[in-house]
C-alpha cells in the first residue's frame, strides 16, 4: 500500500504547468497523424483538406477532454484552482490573455456537450469536437452533410485515437499530493511555429 506521506507534494499551479508543457508536446506530435487520418478516411466524399500544421483548434479539444477528468480526482477547490492554472500557462505559452483562453475552453467544451449528446464518452466529444471546429462536415457524402453528422465509421476511427491525448489522473494522484497554492511562475515555452502567432480558432 502507498501511504500518503510518500507522495510527492506539488501546488495546483506546478499542476497546470506540468500539464500545459504535455499537452503542447503530445498535440505537436500527435496532430500530424491525425490530420493524415482525416485526409485519408475514405468514409468522405471527398478527400477532406486539413493542413498539418493547423492544430489550434486540437489542442483546445485536448484540454477540453482531459478536463471532463479533473471533477473525479480533487476536491472543488483544487480542481477549480487546477482549471485555472492551466489557462494561465496555456496563455503564456500561446502569449495571448488568460481570459481568452478561459472562455474558449468554456466555448468548445459546452459545444462539445452538446454535439456529444445522449452520449457522455469523453473521447466521443472529442472526436465530433474536431469534426466540426475542422468543418468536415463539408467533405461528406450528401446523406450525412445533410443531417450534419459524422459518418459513425470515421467517428470511431477519430474516437479511438483520442484516447491516446488524455491524462492518466489516477497514477497521477498516486504519485503527487496536489495542494492548492502559487509558485515562483516558470514560463512554459510552445512549440516555434505556435508562439506569438498561435490560435486557438
């Protein structure tokens, strides 16, 4: 059994800092792959345009995803504290507003929900997440642009993937004793082609 007092203790602030400079590197590396996905899935009409670098709108749907976690591990403060630090970072990674950040991942989480209705599966939000913020809907065939949803055959291609860009916050809390507080900021660096120019649109 792991006792309490082994795990290491770290604030709500180095939480969100380690999970900005993650999520950045994984959806770097990761976006590549996926947007080949989309423009080789045969399910559409028509090969569906998706530049390789455009991962704006991904990474959003990432950190959207791994937040639908976050309630289920810490208590309300914690998590809310948490929540915030990752806007925080994310807006100086990106070097943009913290508020900006805040209310676009309010935005496309509440979109999110919506499309992902009656279902609750995180990983199915975040797949028709994409499907829409890429506007892939216009690359289907007539039936399913018409009722403006996602063939179900790509939709569990896209599902399957996204599993692999979100956190394991068990083993997390089985190592770390997250506490609410501030830390001396250390700036998180994005991604070259991200920084400055970066949009989360």
């Amino acid at each position: 059994m792991q006792l309490n007092w082994s795990r290491k203790r770290i604030t709500t602030d180095e939480v969100g800092r380690m999970f900005v400079r993650a999520t950045l590197d994984s959806v770097e590396l990761g976006w590549p792959e996926i947007a080949a996905t989309v423009c080789e899935s045969t399910e559409f009409a028509s090969p569906p345009t998706v530049d390789p670098e455009a991962f704006g709108p991904f990474l959003v749907v990432v950190v959207v995803g791994n937040l639908d976690f976050i309630p289920l591990h810490f208590n309300s403060a914690v998590q809310s504290a948490i929540v915030e630090a990752i806007a925080r970072e994310l807006a100086v990674a990106i070097e943009t507003d913290a508020a900006e950040v805040a209310g676009r991942i309010a935005q496309i989480r509440k979109m999110m929900t919506r499309l992902n209705k009656p279902s609750k599966k995180t990983t199915s939000a975040m797949a028709r997440g994409l499907f829409t913020l890429y506007g892939l809907n216009a690359f289907q065939d007539e039936y399913f642009q018409k009722i403006n949803t996602p063939n179900p055959l790509f939709l569990k291609r896209i599902d399957d993937l996204m599993g692999h860009f979100l956190w394991d916050w068990t083993a997390f809390n089985k190592r770390y004793k997250v506490r609410k507080g501030n830390t001396i900021s250390k700036k998180v660096t994005a991604p070259a082609e991200v920084a400055g120019e970066y949009s989360l649109n």
